[in-house]
C-alpha cells in the first residue's frame, strides 16, 4: 500500500508540474526575482508602475543574431526605453550550453552589440524563463504598468535569419507597445515564437 501511495503521489507531482499554467494576456505576468549581471537582484515588482519589456537572448543564435547585426533589436531597445519602458533581457542558458554567459561575459556582449538593456538578468537555472513558457531566442513580453501582461510572442512576422527579412517586417512589439501606450487593445496579444530552442539545463 505504502508503494502505491508514493506511486500516486509521484505521478500527481509529475502531472501539476506538466500542467503547469503558461502567462496569459490579459493576466497578470508571472513574478519573478532574478539577479542582473552586476549581481543585483531584480524582482518585476520593482517596476510597478513602469511598463516592462522582457527579451529572451542567446547571443550565439542566428535569430538574436539578425536582429543585433543589423541594429534592429537596439533600435528598438532604444525607442522603447527612451518612451519610457524598463527592458530586461533574459538569459536562461545553462551552464555548458550555447549562449550561457557569465555576468562579465554578458556585460562585454552587451557593450560590444551596443544594447540598450536596462539589465541583463542571468537566468542559468531556467526558473523564469520556464515561469514564462519562453521557448525561444528571441522571445518577447510586453508587462503593463498594473502587472498585467499585454503581449508574449515573436518580435515580428519574419521567421528567418536573413537581415533582408527585416524590410517590410510587422514588428509586433512595436505594435503592441504602441496599443498600450495608447490604451486600445492589442491586436494580437500572442504570436508564435520563432528562433533558437532555449538552452535550458534539466530540471
């Protein structure tokens, strides 16, 4: 009896954390404390008040890589930011796999592609980017100033690794951005990620 009593109890773990609710627009965003690159420690709720933008990166990625080449992601890091956005980007390589960065190394990369991040977080255990279901690089959420989630998805409607991809190119955060600083409704609230697998560790 004692083994199937820890038979059951096993697989009812396995199930909740498989079922596990993904963010949701709409909803309130998933909180989360991280640590940056200068070894702060950054929780959403210290941003109350602000709108947050959270970019999941790999640097080592041909996707982020377009978007950093061609200065697209810092042009829109900087339009954002300077409009009054507070932009996170995450990190959630685990050690030994692409695109893990130590706090330096992250700095350096920042600096170098001229990034106009608010804070680099290091996310090397996977825990926030498994909060927000981030599966790929790049993958963006738009956090409104109650908390709310207002959009999770691609950065625009161009699948590729070309830069030539880029002209003509929906960039849907920009649009949603847009919506919310405007207060419409964002149309769409969720798009499907495209790019590089997160590099996850096991759990």
């Amino acid at each position: 009896m004692r083994f199937f009593k820890i038979c059951f109890l096993f697989l009812c773990a396995g199930w909740s954390v498989a079922a596990a609710a993904e963010p949701v627009p709409g909803k309130a965003a998933p909180a989360f404390t991280g640590t940056d690159s200068k070894g702060q420690k950054i929780s959403l709720s210290d941003f109350r008040g602000k709108r947050v933008v959270l970019e999941w990166t790999n640097k080592d990625c041909p996707y982020v890589r377009k978007h950093y080449s061609s200065g697209n992601m810092q042009r829109l890091q900087r339009a954002l930011t300077e409009d009054g956005a507070v932009w996170l980007s995450v990190i959630s390589s685990a050690p030994g796999k692409q695109g893990f960065l130590t706090p330096e190394e992250a700095d350096d990369v920042a600096a170098r592609e001229g990034s106009y991040a608010d804070h680099i977080i290091l996310d090397p255990d996977g825990v926030i980017g498994r909060a927000y279901g981030a599966s790929t690089t790049p993958h963006m959420f738009i956090i409104d100033t109650d908390g709310t989630l207002r959009y999770m998805g691609a950065i625009d409607d161009r699948p590729s690794t070309r830069q030539a991809s880029l002209n003509g190119a929906t960039n849907y955060v920009m649009k949603a951005w847009t919506a919310v600083k405007a207060g419409q409704p964002v149309n769409p609230t969720s798009t499907k990620p495209y790019g590089c697998s997160v590099k996850y560790g096991r759990q």
